[in-house]
C-alpha cells in the first residue's frame, strides 16, 4: 500500500512539472509573437506601407500548439557549394547548405535544409535561416512559405518551433526582397503553427 501510494505521489509529482515546463514554453512563443506584433504596430519600427499601417489591426497567429514544437536531430552538411537563392526580385543573395533537421510530426518522418549566408553580418556568424513551405501555404499561411530563425547548435539535436515561424517581409511590403523556400523544403503536412497568411487591407 505504502509502494502504491508512492508511485502515485510520483506520477503526480511528474505530470505537475510536465505541465509547469508546458507553461513555460507557452509563455515564450507567446511573448515572441507578442513582441512581433508590438513592431508591426509601432509606427517607428513597422515595415507596413504608411497607407496600411493607418488600419493595420494586428498579425493573426494559428494558437499556440506544441506538437509543433520538436527536438530535430542536426545534422550538419560540411563541403557544401555555395549557391545563389532565388528570391521575389532580382536579388541573389549566396547561401551554402549548412545542415538537415531530421524530425517527426504526428509520426511522419520529416527533413528540412536550413541555410547559411555566405557573407553574414557581424555578430550573426552562426546565424542560420530555415525557409519552408507545408500544405497550409496558400490554405491558411501565406503562399509563398514561411521562415524561422535558428542558430547553431553545440551538439547534433536543435529545437524547431514552428510556433515561432514569421512571413517574409515581401508580404507586407513589395519593397523588400524575400528568398523563395527551395522545393526540398516543402513539407507534405499542414504546419498550423506560427504566423497566418496577411490580408492586405482593401
């Protein structure tokens, strides 16, 4: 009886921090998109063409899920060729493959390429972009795909949070000069996480 009582004071004890860890997380996705909408709604920070920041509401986020949030293995891609990425002008900017996330949504096993810029700016020498598009692009998200930032990691797994994912600044601002996610990062599952496709006020 003793034991018994035990083990349930454990499971308990567990599932408690379980769900404070839960919160924890939740907490941060949140106040990242909170803090993405806070400069699109500033006027000295927002990149909104000035005759849509006069009725722009806010950005709409997919709620909050952290089954899309995983620990993908990282496995990094040395000797790759620098390449020139296509974007929505005639910009090229020169990235190099930097490495393959391996993961699993809803038990499908999937791979990203995430990228490195081969001329990055101070301080962003580990700096590393993820473009991608998924089965909500055009359903839901913007068409074009979506980003998420990363930096490298000291060991081989990464956290990949689609939760945290943003839309290219092209969306809201044709001024901007946005990379095109690659084919190979066209992730055959709907990623409702992250940030919703923008409605350009009329």
């Amino acid at each position: 009886m003793k034991y018994r009582y035990l083990v349930i004071v454990c499971i308990f004890v567990n599932a408690s921090l379980f769900a404070m860890q839960d919160e924890t997380v939740h907490n941060e996705i949140y106040s990242y998109q909170s803090e993405l909408n806070e400069k699109f709604l500033n006027e000295d920070t927002s990149i909104l063409l000035p005759e849509d920041f006069e009725v722009f509401e806010g950005l709409e986020f997919y709620p909050i899920d952290l089954k899309f949030r995983v620990v993908a293995t990282f496995l990094r891609t040395p000797g790759e060729k620098p390449f020139l990425m296509p974007t929505t002008t005639e910009r090229l900017p020169e990235y190099k493959k930097f490495a393959e996330l391996h993961f699993k949504i809803e038990d499908q096993d999937l791979v990203l390429e995430v990228f490195q810029n081969t001329n990055p700016k101070e301080g962003y020498e580990n700096y590393l972009f993820l473009p991608f598009t998924d089965l909500t692009s055009g359903d839901g998200s913007y068409g074009g795909g979506r980003y998420i930032d990363l930096f490298e990691p000291e060991g081989d797994e990464i956290t990949l949070d689609f939760n945290q994912s943003y839309n290219p600044y092209c969306v809201y601002n044709s001024n901007y000069s946005c990379p095109i996610p690659p084919e190979q990062n066209d992730l055959k599952i709907r990623i409702e996480a992250g940030i919703k496709d923008y409605k350009k006020p009329k």
